[in-house]
C-alpha cells in the first residue's frame, strides 16, 4: 500500500464521522511508518471534522503506527492499549485529549 492508497482510506474511514457533539478543538498527527509511511492530521474545530496529509504543529497528540495497526484499531480488531504496551502504537502528548478519538470515531 502506498502514502496515497493509505490516506485515500483513511478519507474514507472518517467520512460520515459526526463531530458537532464535540465543542472543544482537537488535533492529532498520525505518523505512519513503514510501507505507507507519512504524515495526516485530523482535526476537530467548530463541530467539524478536518482530515489533511500535512504535519500539524499545534497538535494535542501524535499517533505512530503502521498502516495495518491504524486501520486495526479504527476498526476496533485492535485495541489501543494492547497496540501500545506491545510497542505497535505510540501515543506522545496529551493522553486525555487522545482517548478521545475513539469518541470521534464511534461519531458514524
């Protein structure tokens, strides 16, 4: 799979995804290793969900992963924490603010 093949799908993971419950700004950077390496950020402002293959500098979290981890756990094969405490998903920033994609993603 390729960054673009990648990013492609993760578009579609969060189509749909209904944020206008959440009132508070998030932002996080997943950095994708491995064969479809890269950068995203999905962004959550004014009750709108944002997806963009750019680096966010003001972000409350960086994931890092591979494709196949964020894609497992987005679609709830893998849970986060045993992706993390067996070295598959790193999480650095704000874990409070973290924890809180799941309720994004369970948005659809």
């Amino acid at each position: 799979m390729t960054y673009t093949e990648m990013f492609s799908k993760v578009k579609d993971m969060f189509a749909g995804v209904d944020v206008s419950r959440i009132k508070e700004h998030l932002a996080y950077q997943f950095n994708v290793t491995g064969e479809a390496a890269g950068i995203f950020y999905a962004e959550v402002k004014d009750g709108q969900l944002f997806v963009e293959p750019y680096e966010y500098h003001d972000r409350d979290a960086i994931f890092t992963c591979s494709a196949e981890t964020l894609f497992k756990i987005a679609s709830g094969k893998t849970d986060p924490v045993a992706a993390v405490m067996l070295g598959r998903l790193r999480v650095d920033g704000n874990i409070e603010k973290a924890l809180k994609l799941k309720d994004i993603l369970s948005g659809k």
